[in-house]
C-alpha cells in the first residue's frame, strides 16, 4: 500500500490528495512515526500550488462550503484527519454533491465528528481566550488547545482588535500568531518571558479581590464554572491563579 506523507499543511494535503486520487489503496497521513507495514511504499509530498488548487476547485464544483470545512477539519489532533478529509473528498466527488448530511456514510459521520469537535473549540476559545497587556503595549494571549487552531482564530482577533498589537501564543504547539495592527503573520514561539504593565497588574488584582469577593463558601460554583468552561482552560485565568 501507498503511504502518502505530507508536511502537515493543508496545501501539501490537498497536493496529496491529487496524487493520490486515483489509487484504489492507499493512506495519506502528516505522522512521520507511522508504524509500517512491510509492503508499504512511502511517498513524501512536497506541496504544489498548482495541484492543490486544481483538488480545490474540483470540490468546490460540488460543494461550495466543502473547502473551507476540510481546511478547519485538518487543524484536528485526531492522528487519522488527512485520512478521514481524504475520504469525504472521494465521497463528494463520486456522488457529484454536497455530502454533509449524509448521515449514512461512515465516511461523512467521521468527517463530521472531527470538524465539530474543532469548530466548537474555536468557538470556546473566541469566548475564553484572555489577552494580557504587557509593558510594550500589546497584548499576549498565551492557550494550549487540544487542536491546532491559532491561525484559525486569527482573522477573528484581528477584526475584533483593529488598531491594537497583539500575539496569541499555542504553548503546546510553540506558535504564535502575531498581529501589528494592520495584518497577522504566523511563527515559531518558543518559552516566553512576558513582562505586565502596570495597568494589567492592578487589573488582574483587582479582578482576583472580585471573584473572591461573590464566592460563597458554602455555596461553590465549580460546577458551574466547569459545565460553562473546560478546566484546561482555568490555568490562563485571572481569577483562578494562585
């Protein structure tokens, strides 16, 4: 069998997907520690813009949204998402329409799962994410989510922060999304040593005195708090620091 093995990006992806198109067995994977098997014949793609957007516009002649739902789906921790995008490919273009409620097909329930479980994370993390104002004037926002979702939020923060700089650190993956005020670029990001202004220290004492302040101790609100927000995302707040 023919393993596919592209670089991780969704244009080496959709590089894979025109290469590998025509196979009738065949696995397109970004885990360069994939277990062989011995009659596995490795092929490394190499990103071709050309192939990508021809993959693309084939796809969109059947299913205008498809594009962008595969391109969210592929930012997924689920070691399997090239397979399962690559699979939701062929069923659209065999059936020549949209698939999404497909309901019946393994394929698209698969598909379905792994693109819901990275749109709600972005959706959480739009609402959660908090910006600290560090002594240069712009604002940091360290997260490790589950799934590779910073360039997705991007677009977002920019819209939302207009005129202000800002930096959206993924600890877990060291990447960062940097914005200067007029457009954003991605990049590596190692540890980082962030120094607060005085303004954000003063607020986040004051926002520690309040939640303190509405605890009740005989009446918790944990549960709350958990059923509104995942505990992974308690250590980059505020209120919840020690």
């Amino acid at each position: 069998m023919r393993i596919f093995i592209t670089d991780g990006s969704p244009l080496c992806f959709f590089t894979a997907v025109f290469d590998a198109f025509k196979e009738s067995q065949c696995l397109i994977t970004s885990e360069s520690d994939l277990q062989l098997s011995l009659d596995s014949e490795v092929i490394r793609v190499e990103a071709d813009e050309n192939k990508a957007l021809r993959v693309k516009r084939g796809i969109e002649k059947y299913d205008s949204e498809a594009v962008y739902d595969i391109i969210t789906a592929l930012r997924s921790c689920d070691s399997l998402k090239e397979q399962i995008a690559f699979e939701y490919i062929k069923r659209i273009m065999e059936r020549k329409s949209p698939v999404k409620k497909a309901y019946n097909l393994p394929e698209v329930i698969e598909f379905n799962d792994i693109l819901h479980k990275v749109s709600i994370e972005i959706h959480h993390i739009k609402g959660f994410l908090r910006f600290m104002e560090s002594a240069s004037g712009a604002f940091y926002a360290p997260y490790s989510p589950d799934n590779d979702i910073t360039e997705l939020l991007m677009p977002h923060f920019a819209e939302r922060f207009k005129s202000e700089r800002f930096v959206i650190h993924d600890l877990k993956r060291k990447i960062a999304g940097m914005y200067d005020g007029h457009e954003w670029i991605m990049g590596y990001a190692g540890e980082a040593e962030i120094y607060l202004s005085e303004y954000e220290r003063a607020f986040e004492t004051l926002w520690k005195k309040y939640y303190k302040a509405v605890t009740i101790k005989e009446r918790p609100h944990e549960k709350q708090m958990k059923n509104s927000m995942p505990v992974r995302y308690w250590k980059y707040l505020p209120e919840k620091k020690d």
